[in-house]
C-alpha cells in the first residue's frame, strides 16, 4: 500500500505574547471566511507561532498583510495515516537510519478513516522521495 | 566659511573675547535681574572682580527648577518692550522653560544657525525641507531663520504628513532636510513603503538633534537616504538649536562659544571638571539679552574634545552627547542610558532600531525589558531561529549594560513612530516608590 502524501502550504504567524492576541488572529481569518484544515500553536513564555494550513492560502495572505501581521509561508507535507493502531509507527519506521528528521508535527482538525498528519521534515526532499517509494504492505 | 573672521579667531583672542562679554554680561545681569543680583549675593560674588572668563567657575550656576520658578518673565534682563519673540518648552515635565528674545537675540539666533547650516555647505541654491516643528518649539524657526539668513529656499513643512514630505521633497527637489533623527528614519521607511526607494530622493545632507542619536543610527539613516547627517545640539533655554553643530567631519559638535561658553562639571557635585573627562554641560549664554543665563545646568552628558578641529574652526568641540542626566535610568544600580540600546539593536543584523525599553520591579528587583521589532526578513518558521535571535540580543545587550535585560520581540511598526521626540522608555516603577 502506497503512502499518500501531499505537499501542503502552512502559513507561520507572529503571535505576541499579549492577551487577545490569538483571538485576533482567529477572528481575522473567519471573517475573511478562511477555514482551517489544521493547526498548532508552538510557544514559548515570550511569543508563540501559529502555525495553520488553510483553505485558502490568497485570502490568508491578504487578510495578515492588511492587518500587517508577521506571518511567513512555509511548506510542508501532509501525510494520510491509517487510523489504527501502527498506523503512524509504520511511517515513522520509514525515517530511521536515513538523515531525516521531523522538526514538528500536528494533526488535521476533521478526521475521516485515514487522519492526515502535518509533518515538516528536515530535508524535506529527502523525505518526500522516501514517502514515493514506501510500501506499507 | 559663514562669519569665517569670527569662526577662525586664533584662541587666545576668542578668551579675550569671551572675557570682555562674560564681565559686562554679569554687570548687565547684576543691574537688571533681581534673580542674579540675589545669587550672585549668596554666591559672595562682587560684579566688579569679574574680569576674565577664568572667574566664571565661581560664578553661581542656575537650574532648570530655577527657571520654572521664576516662570514666565523673571530672567527678563530688558524692558518687556525690547522683547520681540517667545519661545517655549512644552511643560511636560513641569512649568514650561521661557525664552524670550530680543532683535538682537534673533540675530544672533539667525547668525548661530547660518554657522549650523553651512556647516554642510547649504546655500542659496539649496532647498530645506524643515521638518521640525513650528510653533512654541525652537526647532522650526530656530532652521527657518538660519536658512534664510544663508539665502537658501525654506519649506516651512513641520513634522507630519509624510505623505505629502515625501511629494513637497520630490516636487520641490529638497537637498537638505532637518527634523529629528528618528522621523528622519521614519521618512526612509515611508517611503520604502511607498514603493519610492529612499536613496533616489533629491536629498544630499541632513541636520538633525532635539533627541540623542547614536553613531550607528546615523549610519543607517546616511545609507538609507543617501545624505550626509550631522548632528546639531542646542537647547531652548539657551537659545534653540544652534549651540552647536559638526563640521563636515562629523567628528564632535563646534559650540558657539563666542556666545555659549561651555564648561563641564561633575553632575553630583557641580564641581569644574579638567577637559577631556566626562560630565554635565553647563552654558554660559555671553551676548543674549532678552533672558541670559549664567553657568545653566543642561543636563546633557558629554565630554570638551582635546584637539583642534582640522576644518580651522577655532571653536572648542564636545562629543556627540551621550545621553542627558534626566533619561539616565538607574537600574539594579547601573547607569543606563537608551541610546546604549539602540547601538545594540542597530548592530544586531535583522532588527530595526524601533524599541521600548520597560523598567518595572518585581518585588525588590529592577528589570529591564527591551521591546523589539522584528523585520519581516527575520521571521522564522523555527521556533529556535526566533529564540536563537532573543538570545543574541539579550548576550549583546548585557555585554553593552553590564545587566541583563529581557528582549522581547513584537510585530514589525507595531511601535509608535514619532514624527518629535520618540518616547522609548517606559518607567513604571515610581507607582511602588511612593507607597506610604
């Protein structure tokens, strides 16, 4: 069984450390009627960076640079996963003993029968030629 | 050179100069100004002994706090009637500071800013742009008196509306542009924004003061307009801008000191220090009319340069300033001046020079957070880049400080751009000095 992989553009947002801060960023979006398919917050005690995949990547942009938010867009791999148990082990097992690495990783906010994992792999070249030439059997 | 006689005068005739003002100014001030005729009674000082401006170190000194006691007319050393123009300072801090100006003071203002100017060369076929404000301030009239006086073409522009700077600059092909240092920077950014690269502006030299700068702000502020920028000083109190200015080596400010005798002094014990060691500066305004001041505390903190100047400027230079005794933060005990921040900042690769600095205390400890701006080409994906990037601010700041400092990094222009004096410090801890 073939893995299936889909590069994905992940939009990386600035988030001062302030109260509210993630609300606005939020609210900016809806309101331009973006959806999001996943996201994650990494953060430390100063700032945090919101890391999304969404929708709609031009409406996206359009509304942080109107309200002239940070934001950088980075690409990524969307990884389909089995969901059972194994499911990720099994892709997992596919990187080792090679020189990739995975930066982060998080999960897609609606699951079907296979849930998508949002990986950011160190080289991602690498990693995508892996991912086309596995077989999970 | 404008005034080049006067400029060059070999040394020793400027202190007979100097001498000869200094004894018929404190005559004057003794005559006229019951304020000085009290001090100089206190100080046990007979007008008639003063004969040589080496008896100005025993002369009585005057404070800010003095000038706001006597607020608005107790300096006069003239009939009100003499008086053609006033000046102010905005009161923030207290009662304004008056200046009050006879004809002869705006001459002498015209003449001191003419020296300012041409410092760069600006002459009749220049066009200046004056960016300072209008009005109460010294800094609009101050630039707009002394670019008259050399014949060039003033626009009376103000601060603001930088939309329409970047047209009038343009339109009217301004070479020379004068405003503060930080809307000078402002100016560049804005048009960037615009889509107008900075460089390409018609502009050749800058003259800027009214807030310290550091060294590398004006090198970025040279590289993004394509200007030379020279720093200019001066001061209300004495007479606006026009105290002095760098010649086109930009290697210390000339200090009218035909007008403005300079001395340093320690800032504690207001004792004479010898040349070359670091204090406060205190003028003695020589000529003025309207309100002379003796020996006036400035606050600002710099050090008298040794050597003669190779322009041929006979005239005593002080360093750039380095800071001002009232913006000297006192931190965990340490001496911190902001402009020590944004030579950290200004050498960080990456970071643009817009900061706040908050100085709080929790419990019994001061700190000290360092709000930057981050540019958009800095802006990582990798948590460790933007951690990475704190770190080496935070390692450089300490090195500068000799405290740590917490860096905090904040959206690009999400810091108030000033088009005046910026407010970068924030000090929130009189709120707990105070608790009875």
């Amino acid at each position: 069984m073939c893995v299936d992989v889909e590069v994905l553009e992940q939009v990386t947002v600035f988030l001062e450390n302030r109260p509210g801060r993630l609300q606005e960023v939020v609210r900016l979006l809806a309101d331009r009627g973006v959806n999001l398919r996943a996201l994650s917050i990494a953060e430390t005690e100063r700032f945090g960076l919101l890391r999304i995949i969404p929708d709609d990547l031009e409406d996206t942009l359009a509304a942080l640079d109107d309200a002239e938010i940070t934001h950088r867009v980075t690409r990524v791999v969307g990884v389909r996963v089995p969901d059972r148990a194994g499911g990720l082990a099994a892709v997992l097992d596919l990187f080792t003993g090679t020189d990739v690495s995975i930066a982060y990783m998080y999960a897609e906010l609606s699951g079907g029968e296979q849930a998508m994992l949002v990986v950011r792999f160190e080289p991602q070249e690498d990693a995508l030629r892996i991912l086309a030439e596995a077989d999970l059997g | 050179m404008f005034q080049h006689d006067i400029q060059t005068m070999p040394v020793p005739d400027l202190r007979r100069l100097q001498s000869e003002r200094l004894s018929r100014q404190v005559a004057r001030l003794h005559a006229r100004v019951p304020f000085y005729r009290d001090k100089l009674a206190c100080a046990g000082v007979d007008p008639a002994t003063v004969s040589g401006i080496d008896d100005i170190a025993g002369l009585p000194m005057t404070g800010k706090g003095d000038l706001r006691d006597v607020y608005p007319y107790g300096l006069l050393a003239v009939d009100r009637a003499e008086i053609v123009e006033v000046h102010m300072s905005s009161g923030t801090t207290g009662k304004p500071v008056v200046d009050a100006y006879t004809a002869a003071d705006l001459d002498i203002w015209r003449d001191v800013m003419a020296r300012t100017l041409d410092m760069g060369g600006v002459g009749p076929d220049d066009v200046v742009q004056n960016g300072y404000g209008y009005g109460l301030f010294t800094g609009g009239f101050g630039v707009h008196y002394g670019a008259g006086r050399l014949g060039a073409v003033v626009l009376p522009m103000s601060s603001g509306n930088t939309f329409r700077q970047l047209q009038t600059m343009q339109d009217f092909g301004s070479t020379v542009l004068t405003c503060t240092p930080s809307y000078a920077l402002y100016i560049a950014e804005f048009a960037a924004q615009q889509g107008i690269e900075p460089a390409t502006l018609p502009l050749r030299a800058g003259f800027f003061g009214a807030e310290p700068w550091s060294l590398e702000m004006r090198a970025e502020i040279e590289a993004r307009l394509g200007i030379a920028a020279y720093d200019i000083y001066g001061l209300t109190e004495i007479i606006g801008p026009g105290v002095g200015a760098e010649c086109v080596r930009q290697d210390g400010l000339h200090l009218f000191e035909d007008h403005f005798f300079p001395e340093i002094v320690d800032p504690d014990t207001g004792e004479p220090l010898p040349d070359g060691e670091v204090g406060e500066l205190v003028l003695t305004t020589l000529t003025r009319t309207g309100t002379p001041l003796l020996r006036y505390r400035t606050r600002d903190i710099t050090f008298l340069l040794p050597d003669a100047c190779a322009c041929g400027r006979t005239s005593r230079r002080v360093h750039r300033l380095m800071g001002r005794t009232d913006d000297m933060l006192i931190i965990r005990g340490v001496n911190v001046f902001p402009q020590q921040v944004e030579q950290v900042l200004l050498r960080t690769e990456g970071v643009e020079p817009h900061y706040r600095l908050i100085v709080d205390r929790e419990g019994a400890m001061d700190t000290l957070h360092v709000e930057v701006e981050m540019s958009e080409s800095l802006f990582s994906d990798d948590l460790a880049d933007l951690i990475w990037l704190e770190r080496r601010i935070e390692s450089a700041l300490k090195a500068e400080l000799g405290i740590l400092a917490r860096c905090m990094l904040v959206n690009p222009r999400s810091i108030e751009r000033s088009e005046g004096k910026a407010k970068r410090v924030f000090d929130r801890r009189e709120v707990t000095t105070h608790v009875r």
